[in-house]
C-alpha cells in the first residue's frame, strides 16, 4: 500500500509539474528537501517565487485534498521554503505559497493558498 502511495503522489506531482509548464511557470525545483522539510515543487512566475504543495486524491470522499495541508503542515512548508530562499540567496524576492489538488481528471490550482 506504501509504494502504491507513493507512485500515486509521485504521478500527481508529475501531472503538476506539466500543469504549471503549460501556465508558463519555470521550475526550479521538484521534491526539495533541507532538514527542516521538503517541498514538491518550487517554481517561478512573473516575479514570484512560488511554492507548490500538491494534494492527489481518487475521490472526495475524505473532502478536498487541500484541507489536508493543515496549519503544522503549512509550518513546516514556511520552514522549509525560508531555508530555501537563503540557500539561494533570494531573500528579498517575493513568494507565495499555493496548493494543487488533483481528484480524477481534475487539476485544482489554489494561489496563495496560505
């Protein structure tokens, strides 16, 4: 059941990833990780660093993927993101934080979603 997770979020990552290529995002990142957490895609629009957090589900029957990314779990993907902008010595570039819910067929992008 854990590898079958895992595939499933490796391919909805994947869906993601085209998804925001065909909204002319540059990606800069996918799966990145520090110490403090990871983040599955970091991206770049316009003047915006954008990072990604990507909920695939098969149904809504546990509700939306996105009510998934909870405040301990937008914590750890600011954590994570600060640790990134030094790395890389962006910190006065600005960002957001939004989340890709993926049901089915459906692509859900939120935009600053929190």
């Amino acid at each position: 059941m854990r590898e079958y997770n895992k595939l499933k979020g490796d391919l909805g990552e994947l869906r993601a990833v085209n998804y925001l290529k065909k909204e002319k995002y540059k990606i800069l990142e996918t799966n990145y990780r520090n110490l403090i957490g990871e983040i599955d895609i970091i991206a770049k629009k316009d003047k915006f660093i954008v990072f990604v957090e990507v909920k695939a589900r098969e149904t809504y029957a546990f509700g939306n993927p996105s009510e998934a990314v909870n405040r301990t779990k937008q914590y750890k993907i600011r954590r994570t993101a600060e640790g990134y902008l030094k790395e890389k010595h962006c910190y006065d570039s600005p960002c957001r934080f939004d989340c890709i819910e993926i049901v089915g067929d459906k692509i859900n992008h939120i935009e600053d979603a929190f």
